[in-house]
C-alpha cells in the first residue's frame, strides 16, 4: 500500500484522516486547558465512564434501531454522551472548589462507572456490539456521521472557547481573579466539562477509551513548556496536535498498524524529541 495515495483512492481512509485532523483541532484547543487546569486525570476518568454509557447503548440498540440502520452512529453518541453527562455533573459539582482533594472524587468514579458499564456488557449485550473497539479505536468504524458530529463539536468549541480565550486563560490561571473580575467561573467549570465529554465520546471511534489520553495532554504538555506566552500556548498546541496526527495517521497506514496506538506512540516521540531537543539547547 502507498502511504500518501491511499489517502486519496479509499473513501475509508479519507474519512479516518478527515476525522483524525478533526479530532487534533479540537484536542489542541482543550489540552493547555487541561493541563494548566491540572485536569489530566479528569479526562481520563470521563474517557473510562463514558464506557458505561456505550455499554448501555450497545445494549438498547438492538429494541430501537432496526439492523444496519444509518443512524446507529448518533444513536450511540447521543446515549453515550447521555450518560456520561449524568453520570459526571455530580464529579463537576464537587470538584469546583470542593474541600475533599479532586483526585479521590475522580477515582471513585473512574472505578464505579468502568466496572458498572463492564458488568452491564457482560450480564446484558453479549455480543451486542464490539465492545473491544471503543476501548482502544477502530478508525475503519468512522461514518459520515461520526464526522459531522466531530465538525460540529469543533465549531461549538471555536465559538465558545477560542474567540473568548483570554477569559478562559484568566480562568484556568488564577479563578479568584476571575470571580472577582465578574467571570462567572462556575459556568466556566460546568462549559469545560461538558465539552470535555462530548470530545471524549466523539472521539472513542478513533483512539478509544484507553488511548483518548494522548490527545487531550500530550499537546498541552508541549505548549506550556515552550509557548513564550499564555495566549500562544493554543496556537503551539493546535500545531502539535495537527502534525503528531498527520503523522501517526499516515505511520498507521503504511506500516499496517492500529490507528489508535499509533497516533499515541506518535505523540510521545514527538514530545519526547523536543524535550530532547530542548535539552540540547541548554
């Protein structure tokens, strides 16, 4: 297989790497945020409940939609994303400015809401639906849907996000501030951890529920250490995101590898060759 012209013979192809480029805008933008909001393990809290809301939507399917039907795809987005959100507006409420540290919270909801979606696979759609997938990605799964609703979500998070980011910066950097300059932060709070659910549940088709990590920090990791500014830290994290996925998208095909681990092995090395880099330097 040719590693470029794939990209432009297969329709699947197209869509991975359309959906992978997506996914890359809309992490850059969220990973300083996270990590200066020292949110790393949030996300991955959310990435690993949001399996709770696939495993009942795996189950539900099959008395809603008939076989094959086109709308399987939104159908699971929108009670994934249903669930999640119940299931993670009491972690958002408690961890804004919660006396109890936000690291036992996230835990124990990381470990009810994982082994309570894997109990409900397991007792109730056996073979319904390949769980395996959404835990690690399957990109050739991407359907123009899935597409849409990433474009979407990539639209909603330009208008709320990165038009207003110097408030978002005076957020996530000093939230006293904030509250005193009028910022209504628990709002703020609340908005960011509603798109971080609905980014995490758009993107389990592409890196899954292990690996989704990857997107939302390592981005982040490499625009804080060298962005010369707070604002510039979402332009150096939308280039990194943008190029380690081009990257590992086009590694995954020409070696014949999974997509998912793919894309996350390749934003380590690249992180860990500036790091390197930068090393060198001094």
């Amino acid at each position: 297989m040719n590693w470029i012209t794939d990209f432009i013979t297969f329709p699947f192809l197209q869509k991975a790497l359309i959906g992978c480029l997506i996914l890359a805008v809309i992490c850059g933008v969220l990973s300083p945020m996270i990590v200066a909001k020292r949110f790393a393990f949030m996300g991955s809290s959310i990435a690993h409940g949001a399996l709770l809301g696939v495993s009942i939507a795996l189950f539900l399917i099959d008395y809603i939609l008939p076989p094959e039907s086109p709308m399987t795809s939104l159908f699971v987005f929108a009670i994934t994303t249903l669930v999640t959100l119940v299931a993670a507006t009491p972690l958002a409420l408690t961890t804004f400015r919660q006396k109890l540290p936000s690291d036992a919270l996230i835990g124990l909801f990381f470990t009810a809401t994982m082994g309570l979606g894997l109990l409900i696979h397991q007792s109730l759609g056996p073979g319904k639906g390949d769980l395996l997938s959404y835990l690690f990605g399957n990109i050739l799964m991407l359907s123009t849907i899935d597409l849409m609703i990433l474009l979407i979500l990539g639209l909603l998070i330009f208008f709320l996000i990165w038009i207003k980011r110097s408030h978002w910066i005076l957020f996530l950097y000093d939230e006293e501030a904030a509250f005193i300059q009028g910022l209504p932060t628990k709002r703020y709070h609340l908005i960011f951890f509603l798109l971080l659910t609905l980014v995490i549940v758009s993107g389990l088709k592409i890196s899954g529920v292990i690996l989704i990590n990857s997107f939302l920090l390592i981005p982040g990791l490499f625009a804080l250490k060298f962005a010369p500014s707070a604002k510039s830290t979402f332009t150096y994290s939308l280039g990194f995101s943008l190029m380690s996925a081009l990257t590992g998208v086009i590694l995954a095909n020409g070696l014949n590898l999974s997509t998912g681990p793919t894309l996350a092995v390749t934003q380590v090395i690249f992180y860990l060759g500036s790091q390197i880099r930068d090393l060198r330097r001094h």
